[in-house]
C-alpha cells in the first residue's frame, strides 16, 4: 500500500501528470504530496488517547476529519479517497466513484495544497510575520470561539482533567534515563500552582469557556490565506479539543515564543479577547503556558520510547527547549503572589 501510494502512477487521476510524490511520515499518520493534492493514510495504531487499529476506525477518523476541519479551513478538506483492491490491483479513487464491487482496502483524507511559504512556521522562520497577518487570524479564530459548542463540563471536571494530564507529564518526564536536567523541580512547581490556581479554572469552565476548540493549533497549521486557514484539528479524541479559548491561544503563543517570535501571543490573546468580549487573568495565561510546555516537553521524551525512534538526537534538546518555557511561566505565575505566598507560607 505504501509503495503504491508513493507511486506518481497512484495519483495519475486526480492530480495530474505529477512525476514525484513526497512521503511524509508522522507519528499517527504517512501524507503523500502529489501535485496540488495531500492525501494522508492514517496508520493502524493504538494508543490511550486514539483507536487506529482497524479499518472502521479509520474511516471513521477520516470522516470526522473532514468534518471537523470545515470549521477553520472551509474547501481544502474535499473529501475522502477510497484505497481499492480491483482486479488484481490497487486503485486509488475520490469516495465518489469508489467502485461498490470491489474491497475497500482503506480510506485516505484528501486535501488541497496549501502553499508552504504562507504556513505561519516558515514565515516565522523568515522573520516575515505581519502585525496585519496576526490580526486577520484575530478576525478567524474569533468568530470561530463564538460559534463553537459550548461543553457543559462541571468545574471541578474541568480541573481534574489538567490534574490528570499532569499526572501523566509527571509519569513520563521523570522516567530513570529519560529526563532533561531539572524536571522534577518544574514538574514540583506546577503541581503547587495548579493546586493554588484551582478557582481560576473552575471559574472558566462555570462561566461556561470551555467549547469544541481545535485541539492542536501550532503554527505549522496555521496557513496565512486572505483569510487564514487552520488544519489539523484533533479529530480523533473529543475531550482533547473541549479547551478555553486561552489554553489553546496560550499553546499557539508558546509555539511562536518557541520558533523565535514571542509577540504573536500577546496579540492574538489581546485580539481575541477584546472581540469576545472576555478577559483572562495573566496568571491564567501564564499557567497554560506552563501545562502546555509540560504537556510538549513530554511528548518530545515520548518519542524515545518507540522501538525506533525517528531522529532519537532531536528529543531531549527540544524537551529542555519546553522545559525552559514552563519555568518561565510558573516564574510568572509567582510573581502574582504575596512574598510570604512565595517564600511558603500558607
């Protein structure tokens, strides 16, 4: 299937005479670039927070896919591609004219290209990022977290969540052999201000903040059309995507902060919250800063748990990268306190 799918032949029909396919593979997930198309395979995994394994929870993955990416990236998810066995051969056809005769082997997600100059990681990269760019994502995301399902989670839920992720993070970061210098310190650290910012989270989700959100927005989603575009939601784990809308631009801040351009946060969460009409505390902002560096940082070390690691050098730098922005935040979210509160006393 792979081989066949890497194949200019596979894509003759769809995207023309293309002589070469790129294959990008991921950790859930192979993407063939052929053209003016992007179809990704989704691979046959299982995790605790994914089911992958069979055929049926790949459709429907796919479908919830397409489905879900409309919200902020309407025409570039077209549709599903069916993966066919016929006569002999596999053929690779739009959902449509998928052929009721012959097995359906797999399906893939079909997608328009984007242009790569215009994803926000490369024009951060380049420097080349607009106060006008950020803006005009300002006037997507927005209406975006208006619109959106609001998910009636009771407070205390809410924080049990973060509670339990946290526990995760704090599993795997201090694993003997795996951790960067200093994580214990941090991951310390978190637990206290997690405990001792409880209400401003249950604030949030009683206030009823917390909506079906993206779930992943990085830069590398982000593509700065007129309007902008975001891909890639997190379609396969519901409970991932229920999030505030400032956990999720505080992710995209850090990501920025990260790549080399720390004033995108600011103004995106400034943009948003001024047109919702809502206002987040900095220590909030600071303290989704520090879990989503947690969260990253662990899912770096993650990577050297596999049988074989891709690029097994790149995980430990890039989780102190992480490590670094959570202890910046958790310095920030510090400095909101009393000096008897930071010195210990109750």
């Amino acid at each position: 299937m792979l081989r066949f799918l890497a194949s200019p032949t596979a894509h003759a029909d769809h995207a023309g005479a293309v002589v070469r396919v790129e294959t990008i593979e991921t950790h859930m997930a192979w993407v063939f670039i052929a053209g003016g198309a992007v179809l990704k395979l989704k691979k046959p995994v299982r995790y605790p927070f994914l089911d992958y394994a069979t055929p049926a929870a790949r459709e429907a993955a796919c479908r919830a896919e397409v489905r879900l990416n409309a919200r902020l990236a309407p025409g570039v998810y077209r549709g599903l591609m069916a993966l066919q066995w016929d006569g002999g051969a596999l053929r690779l056809v739009p959902e449509a004219a998928a052929d009721p005769r012959a097995a359906t082997v797999d399906w893939l997600v079909w997608m328009h290209r984007l242009p790569r100059a215009r994803m926000l990681d490369r024009l951060i990269a380049q420097a080349a990022v607009t106060e006008a760019d950020v803006d005009a994502l300002v006037g997507v995301l927005a209406p975006f977290y208006r619109r959106a399902t609001v998910v009636a989670v009771e407070p205390d839920v809410y924080v049990a969540r973060l509670t339990a992720e946290q526990a995760t993070n704090r599993a795997l970061l201090l694993q003997p052999g795996l951790q960067p210098d200093s994580v214990a310190s941090v991951v310390d650290r978190f637990d206290a201000a997690l405990l001792r910012h409880a209400d401003l989270l249950r604030a949030r989700a009683a206030a009823g903040r917390i909506v079906d959100g993206h779930g992943d927005l990085r830069p590398e989603h982000v593509c700065l059309l007129r309007p902008p575009v975001v891909i890639d939601c997190l379609e396969f784990n519901a409970s991932l995507r229920q999030v505030d809308p400032f956990d999720e631009l505080s992710y995209l801040g850090l990501e920025a902060d990260l790549a080399g351009c720390r004033w995108i946060g600011p103004r995106l969460v400034d943009g948003v919250a001024a047109a919702l009409g809502d206002h987040a505390e900095p220590v909030l902002l600071a303290l989704y800063t520090a879990y989503r560096a947690l969260v990253r940082s662990r899912l770096a070390l993650a990577h050297l748990l596999e049988p074989r690691p891709r690029t097994p050098e790149r995980w430990q730098p890039l989780a102190r990268r992480y490590l670094a922005r959570a202890r910046a935040a958790l310095d920030a979210c510090d400095a909101t306190l009393s000096p008897a509160t930071r010195r210990g006393t109750p």
